[in-house]
C-alpha cells in the first residue's frame, strides 16, 4: 500500500514537474494529458511495467520531434491493482481532478469493460492495449472504447488458420485447465477447427494444477491426433509436456500448439527443449525482420535494458495513432476523435494497423511463432483481416 | 481386426501398466492401514499424514544433501519413528480402553489435523516439486514408460514382498499373526504384546512414509496430499476385507484399475467417483470384504 502510494504520488508529482517544465518549454501550448490506469503492484505488475515503458517511450520521442502540432503528450499513472472497482476510482479520479483527455493502459478485461463504461459517462475515451476478452469490441462494445491490440478471438482464428494450411494431419485434440479461462479458450479453438475444416477428435480437462497428467494420456492416444491444442499455463504446461516427454508420446508427426500465454519466457527453460516446435499466435513477435520492429527494439532495449513484449509494442503503437488522429481531428474533443479514428490506418513496429470502424477494433496481422529450442522464432503471418474475423458489436 | 490390435497395445497396455503403478503405491499405503487394524482394532486416521510426512521428509533431507537415495532409505526410518511416538504417546495409553475403537478414531483424527497443520506452518501451503532421480525414458515393443515409474513399482512391489516375507515366513511374522488371532493367548505364553503392537504400528507408518518418498516426484508435496491418498486407501482396505493384507493388495490393483481402465472413455476425475460406486458394491454384497482378516484365515 505505502509503495504503491509512494509510487503512485513520486509517479503524479514527476508527471506535474514535467507539465511544468513542458509547458514553459513549448509556450502557453496546452499538454494532452493522457490517463494510464494500469497494475503498477501485483502479479500483473509485470504486465503494467511493459504498458507503462512503451507509453513513455513513444512519448519521448513523440515530444522530442515536437509533439502533436506543439502540444505535448504528459502521462499521469494510477494502480489499477487488476481489480475492476479500484481501476474505476482511480479513472474516475484521473477524469474528474486531472482533468485527462483520454485513458488507457486497463489490462484485466474486466477493468476495461467497467473504465469503459466510466469513461463514457465523462466523455471521453478509453483505448487498451491489453485486454484479450472478445466481449471488450464485441458484445459488449462501447462507443467510446477502442481496442488496438489482438483479442482472444484473434489469437485462436490466426492461429487455427496457420496450422489448417501448415499440418497435414486433419486430427485434433484439445486439453485445458478445467476452470473458466480454460473452458472458453478450448470452446474457441474447437469452433474455428470446426469452422476451418479440421477434425475435433476430443478434448480433455484436467483440474487447474493437475500433477499426473499421466491418467489422460489413455484418451489422448485413443485419439490419434495429429495436432494437440492446449490452454495450460505456467507450471501446468511444464508437467503436461514433460509428461508427454516421458510416456513418448511427441514426436515429429505431431504438432503442438496452444494459447499465447501457454509457453513464456518464464516457463520454457523448466522444459528442456520438449516444447521444441510448439507453435502459438501473437500480435507482436520481438524478433520481427521490419526496419520499424528494429528501431523499436533498439530504442527500448536502450531505454530499458530488457526486450519489449506485445504489451509494449501495442502500447507504443497507440501513441503514434494518437498522434495521427489528433491532427486529423484538430484537438482533443471526443466526438471528433472518435470520427477521426473510425477506419484510420497507422504504422506500427508491428506493421500498419487500421480501427474497424464497426466495433473499434485493431486489424492487424498476426504471427505464428514457433519454438525452437529455448527461443521464439517467428514462423508465418495470418493477415489482418483474415484473423479478425466477424464484426459483432450490434451498439453502434 | 489390426485396428483393434493396436488400440490393445497402444491406448489399453499403457493404461494398464500406468494403473499397475499406482495400485502398487496405494497398496503400500492402505497394507500399513489394515495391518494395524487388522492387529490392533485401531482405524488410524492419521495415516495419510504421515505419507504426508513422509513427501516433507523427503523434501527436507534432500535440501540437506541427502540426495534422494539417502532419502528413500532414510525416510521410512524417520516416519517410522514418527509413528513410534504416536504409539507410545498417543495409542498405547488408550489400548487397555474397552472404547478403544473410537477414541483411537478420534485420536487420530486430531492428531492428521495437527501434522497437516503444521506442515502449514513449517513449509507453508504452496506446492514443492521434487526432482526424480532418474529422468531417462524405457521403451518395450513400442510402449512407453518413464524410467521413474518403474523404479517406483519395483520398489513398491519389493517392499510388499518383504512384508509378505515378514508375516508368512519368520517367527515375528507368525507372533504378529497370533496376536492378531487372540492376543490373551500370546500374551500368556510370555511374549510381550504391547511390543508387538508397537513394532506393526511402527512397520504400517513406515510404509506409508515410503509411499510418501516414492510419489513425490510425481505428485509433489503439499500439505492435504495425505488427504486425499487416504481416501483411496480407506476404499481399498474396505473392498479388500478390513485387516486383510492379501485383500488390501488385491483390492488396490483392482481399483486403480478401474481407475485407470475407466479413465480411457470418461474424465479421471469422474472415474474416481467410480471407485466408490464399486465401494458401494461391495459393502452391498459383501460387507466385510472380499477377504478375510488377518488371523482369521
């Protein structure tokens, strides 16, 4: 709590110094004050540092080339914890006292969904770089919410169409972790396999941290499957492959694929090399071969000494559409805003990406990456609007 | 007719032989259980804790640099004497009790509750792998095994054989029997029965605590693991005839079968409920058991 808050009011006090120093800088030119509520503390932490690199780092270099036609960006940070009600109080602290033009940096899906909602009541709006849920630009859209990074829907379809065009073998298993998360990302999986022409021949749920894998491995093989899908994370993903590893059951005829979030930097050494060829769908890669991707790189890793993810990739790329559509708009009012980035395109380090002006979703192309020893290779692209898929947002 | 064949040899054999593992382990564990019941009329509540305490042991003298050898030799030793003191400090004093029954029931019961909490305290509640020795991987005529399990049914079947071997082919063994038969009798002859309580009570933790050491690389430590292994071995020592050692390994090898076999076509979580359905059964049919108890065959 005293970290957090320490942070939070060093975070506040350096962002008003730096209004200061700006705005004395550029004239009487007013600053466009972005909102990032973002976890600053917790296991999402990790996540919230990337967000909050990216966004600093377009900023300068925005800033440094003179801004959006003089005026500057100026970040105020707030600890949304990944919990919804502290991230609505904190966004709403940041619209009414600080006076923002715009949020962002919200990861939890829930908290998007309800900053959404907030940011609406005070006009303006909110875009996450984050959020997977498909619900965010889908179901439950928000006029005032845009979404410029990949959803879930757009991991598992890019994902399904690489591997139907890439493996022979039609066969498909699926395990996931027997909870919601783990449910919902098999039944998507499972409806594009069927949707793109591939064989369901089962799936398995084993228990959130299951140990012996070993018992399901009697329906697995039964299956005769020549691509596996698995929702597991963390330790889940290291005992399942290890396992499989061990009862002989990988081999080259058989492809393993899965969820971004199934084999990390975090988990992949615990393996040993029996994740070798697992391939997942991402809307970053960081070895992208793009003179962008590697001025990008290059900065951050300048920057930050560490690699960027696609939280800050994504999070960079906003800033630049940001840009963009100020100028395009002539100021900050929302409704101008909102019509100037309706179908926009922008370049990005992760190439050019276009708001679907139907429900504000990000188009944009996703890569495979595979796994090749202890690293990720990028391995094909999906285009953009191939992996998008439907538009479902019915409420404007 | 080739298709059948190989879903026989790639999907059944497998199975069956990952099915036999386990029943192995849990023979060890529910041996111990019925052995004291068999001799002492003592439901020992606390048992699945000390193969608990038996996974933390192992846990501990590995950090300590036993390696895990030291430690699946050492480890029986440490539970065993573990279960010496609950003997001597907790079961003995109630022996003489005609509601023995119970409050040993009842004894025990707490004391599970005190080792599972302070395995709490000591290690906390989050989850420790332990590393096994061997990571290779044993191929015969195209199945697969990790070389581990193996290891771990040969010991588990060795140790069921030195039991066997104790019980049915040395003096202790036929005492053990006798007093289970009719403890006065043995007693008047001048053989000091409350050893011979001692030394089954000692023997049945120590096997629990090997099971302990055997499965922790597979199913890690933490502190409800003797929880919920203690439930499968009650089921098993109640399919098997309480107090029969040849029902309770019978009867761990036909449930993990069960479990194992019934695991190809329905979600292993639902195929231990089936565990129970066949618990059921029995007690329907046959309410003591498949066998008879120890000293009354």
């Amino acid at each position: 709590m005293s970290n957090s808050l320490k942070r939070k009011y060093f975070g506040t006090t350096a962002a008003f110094v730096g209004a200061l120093l700006a705005a004395t800088a550029a004239g009487a030119q007013e600053p466009i004050k972005i909102g990032v509520v973002t976890p600053l503390s917790g296991s999402y932490a990790p996540i919230g540092k990337q967000v909050r690199w990216g966004a600093e780092l377009a900023v300068k270099e925005i800033n440094a080339a003179g801004g959006v036609k003089g005026r500057k960006f100026e970040l105020l940070f707030e600890d949304e914890e990944a919990n919804p009600p502290v991230a609505v109080r904190r966004a709403e602290k940041l619209l009414q006292q600080d006076k923002v033009h715009l949020l962002t940096g919200t990861v939890n899906s829930g908290s998007t969904l309800a900053v959404g909602q907030v940011a609406q009541r005070n006009d303006r709006l909110l875009i996450t770089t984050v959020s997977y849920s498909p619900a965010i630009t889908g179901t439950q859209c928000n006029p005032n919410v845009f979404r410029v990074n990949a959803n879930a829907f757009m991991q598992s379809n890019a994902l399904v169409n690489w591997l139907v065009k890439n493996v022979s073998g039609k066969r498909y298993f699926f395990i996931g972790p027997d909870y919601e998360m783990g449910r919902s990302t098999i039944a998507a999986f499972r409806a594009d396999v069927k949707r793109l022409g591939g064989n369901d021949v089962g799936a398995v749920f084993p228990p959130l941290g299951a140990k012996d894998f070993s018992p399901y491995f009697g329906q697995l093989r039964a299956a005769r499957p020549d691509v596996i899908m698995t929702a597991t994370a963390g330790n889940d993903t290291v005992r399942l492959i290890t396992q499989m590893r061990d009862y002989g059951l990988l081999s080259d005829e058989l492809t393993m694929a899965g969820a971004s979030g199934a084999v990390t930097q975090e988990n992949i050494g615990a393996m040993n090399g029996a994740a070798d060829g697992f391939a997942a769908a991402a809307g970053y890669s960081v070895d992208l071969d793009t003179p962008a991707n590697k001025k990008f790189v290059a900065a951050f890793r300048a920057a930050y000494h560490a690699d960027p993810d696609l939280f800050a990739a994504d999070t960079y790329g906003l800033f630049y559409l940001l840009k963009q559509a100020i100028e395009k708009a002539g100021g900050t009012e929302t409704a101008k805003l909102r019509e100037a980035m309706r179908g926009m395109k922008w370049e990005t380090p992760q190439g050019t990406k276009q708001i679907r002006a139907g429900d504000h979703q990000a188009i944009m192309d996703m890569y495979i990456v595979r796994i090749d020893g202890d690293t990720f290779r990028t391995a094909g692209k999906v285009e953009g609007e191939i992996a998008i898929g439907p538009d479902k947002c019915e409420q404007f | 007719m080739a298709d059948a064949l190989a879903y026989l040899h790639f999907v059944v054999v497998p199975q069956v032989i990952d099915g036999l593992i386990i029943g192995v382990t849990l023979a060890l564990v529910a041996l111990g259980l019925t052995m004291i019941f068999g001799l002492l009329h003592v439901i020992n509540l606390a048992h699945g804790e000390l193969y608990m305490l038996g996974g933390y042991a192992a846990l501990a003298l590995i950090g300590w640099g036993s390696g895990y050898w030291g430690a699946l030799v050492l480890v029986p030793l440490l539970v065993g004497l573990a279960g010496w003191g609950l003997e001597e400090l907790g079961i003995r004093p109630l022996m003489p009790r005609p509601d023995r029954a119970i409050v040993t029931l009842l004894l025990t019961f707490g004391v599970s509750l005190m080792l599972r909490d302070a395995a709490q305290i000591v290690w906390g509640t989050q989850t420790y792998s332990i590393e096994a020795p061997l990571t290779g991987v044993v191929e015969f005529g195209g199945v697969f095994l990790p070389t581990y399990r193996l290891l771990v049914l040969g010991v588990g079947v060795g140790a069921i054989a030195v039991t066997w071997w104790l019980l049915y082919r040395t003096r202790l063994g036929a005492v053990l029997r006798a007093t289970a038969a009719d403890p006065a009798m043995v007693a008047s002859l001048g053989i000091p029965v409350r050893w011979v309580y001692a030394f089954t009570f000692v023997f049945g933790c120590a096997l629990a605590g090997l099971a302990g050491v055997l499965l922790s690389p597979i199913y890690a430590v933490f502190p409800t693991m003797g929880h919920d292994f203690l439930i499968m071995a009650f089921a098993v020592v109640i399919v098997g005839g309480m107090g029969s050692l040849f029902g309770a390994v019978l009867a761990a090898l036909l449930l993990a079968q069960v479990h194992s076999i019934a695991s190809l076509w329905i979600p292993p979580v639902w195929a231990q409920t089936l565990v129970f359905v066949v618990m059921l059964l029995v007690l329907i049919v046959r309410p003591a058991g498949l066998f008879a108890r120890l000293g009354k065959a």
